[in-house]
C-alpha cells in the first residue's frame, strides 16, 4: 500500500517536472514565469529523487540501482537552483548545466520506464541529445548572446532573473 502511494508520488512530480522544465527554460529570464517555474521544478526534482530513496529502500534488492541515480540527478538540480541563488562567479553556467542535467535525468527515466525493452540505447539518447544543447546554450552565455533580456536588464542598471 505505501509503495504504491510513494510510486504515485514519484510519477506525479516526475511528470509535472517533466512539463514545468521546458516552461522554465523557454520562458522569459526574469522574475515571473521563469523563477516560479524553475522553483517548482527544483522541489519536484527534490520529490522525484526523495521518492525514489525511500523506494529503492523497501525493495533493496530489486531497485538498488535508484539511489546513485536519484542522488546523481538531485546533485544537477540543486547546482543549477543554487546557483541562481547564490550568484558566484560563473553561476549561469552553472545554473544552464545543473537544470540541463536534471531534465536529461528525467527524461531518460521517462524513456528507461517506457521504452527500456528496447536495451541500454535509451539510457544514452538523452545524454547524447542533450548534453550538446547545453553546451550551445552555455556557448551563447559566453559569447554574449544569451540571454538577451539579461543584457539590456543590466545595460539599464537593473537585474534579472
């Protein structure tokens, strides 16, 4: 019974990380709808990996292999929230690299759950997906080019995100 109420739990806030991850990333970089967003998505990962802990832990055996993944895909989320919150020096980078790896984290146990009969290859589509994007992402940081609304913020004198 609790297992099946702790599985709920973690497909939930798997699920709506899944859906709030693209409205952070494609949202406007200011205070709004991406730090609402982006908040909510780092607690939902925080869920998602607590809920498979505690899992893992009633079936030791079997779901063992959950708590270096759940703790691998926390450890992303939380360097991209702190980050953003603390501001050191590079924190954009990051902040694009820990969000980016914790929704390559969830995508790929989206794809392992659902697709896992077709072998190990769906471990790797995510990573292989999504590690150049935040690569190109973190390259246009570093060139100036993003994020645009960042730069004309603090070309007035102002701050944003």
């Amino acid at each position: 019974m609790i297992e099946s109420a702790l599985l709920s739990v973690h497909i939930a806030a798997g699920a709506a990380g899944l859906v709030l991850g693209p409205v952070a990333m494609r949202a406007a970089k200011r205070a709004g709808v991406h730090t609402r967003s982006g908040e909510a998505y780092h607690w939902l990962v925080l869920a998602v990996a607590a809920s498979a802990v505690v899992l893992a832990l009633l079936d030791l055996s079997e779901l063992w292999w959950f708590l270096p993944i759940a703790v691998g895909s926390y450890a992303f989320a939380l360097l991209g929230y702190l980050a953003a919150k603390r501001r050191w020096r590079g924190w954009l980078h990051a902040h694009v690299s820990g969000q980016g790896g914790s929704y390559i984290a969830l995508v790929t146990a989206l794809l392992v759950v659902n697709l896992g009969q077709l072998g190990l290859f769906v471990w790797f589509v995510p990573t292989i997906v999504g590690s150049p994007l935040i690569a190109w992402v973190n390259y246009q940081v570093a060139i100036g080019r993003r994020p645009k609304r960042a730069r004309r913020a603090q070309a007035l004198g102002g701050a944003w995100v």
